[in-house]
C-alpha cells in the first residue's frame, strides 16, 4: 500500500517561512518523481512545484519561483518544501504526489497524499 503523509502545515504570518514534508511508504521512493499542489477553497488544484528522482531537474509554478523550494532526501524518503515570503494569496491546503517522470500535469501523478493546511495571516 502507497502512501504519501504531508506535515508541517499551520498558521503563518505573511512575510513568514514554513517547511512542509512529505514521506513515502510502501513504494521505492527513488524512482518516483515527486509534485506539490496546493488548492484553495472553491479553486483548482494548482501546480507548486515538481522534483525529478534524483533530485536534479526541478520546476516552479510561477507564483512561487523564487520563494518556494523543493528538495528530496530518498535516504529518508522524504521530499520537502521550503516556502519563505509567504502571502495569504499562498493559503491552501498542501498535497505532495508521486509520478513516474516529473512534470506538471496533476494527471501524470499516479499516488497523492491528503495535504497539510497552510494558513497565512495577512
């Protein structure tokens, strides 16, 4: 059974930071490509962020390019993202993915979590 659990959700500031993970189970989590999607109440799920296995490829939704990080330790597989900046236009709840090829498109994930909640207070 494959699972994918977010932590690290909560309340923030705006102009705040928080570092949300994500651990795999019952997949060799190597081999995945890795996303983070968020989606706000009454919004479309939103591309994040997308990691390729190794962790060398990686890309950004526009909206958070160069406040967002995304980063994996498969030793611990755990992929991680750092969010500094924040803005309340950032509030959603946050869903990591596994995909056999990293990209964009919320098809190609084959496993979700069920997100952690982020707040930003303006």
């Amino acid at each position: 059974q494959v699972q994918l659990i977010e932590s690290g959700g909560g309340l923030v500031q705006a102009g705040g930071s928080r570092r949300l993970s994500c651990v795999g189970s019952g997949l060799t989590f190597s081999t995945y490509a890795l996303g983070w999607f968020r989606q706000a109440p009454g919004k479309e799920r939103q591309f994040v962020a997308t990691i390729s296995r190794n962790g060398v490829d990686t890309l950004y939704a526009t909206s958070v390019k160069g406040r967002f990080t995304i980063s994996r330790d498969n030793a611990k597989n755990t992929v991680y993202l750092e969010m500094t900046s924040l803005k309340s236009d950032d509030t959603a709840n946050y869903s990591c993915a596994a995909a056999s090829r990293w990209g964009t498109p919320t098809t190609r994930y084959d496993y979700w979590g069920q997100g952690t909640q982020v707040t930003v207070s303006s």
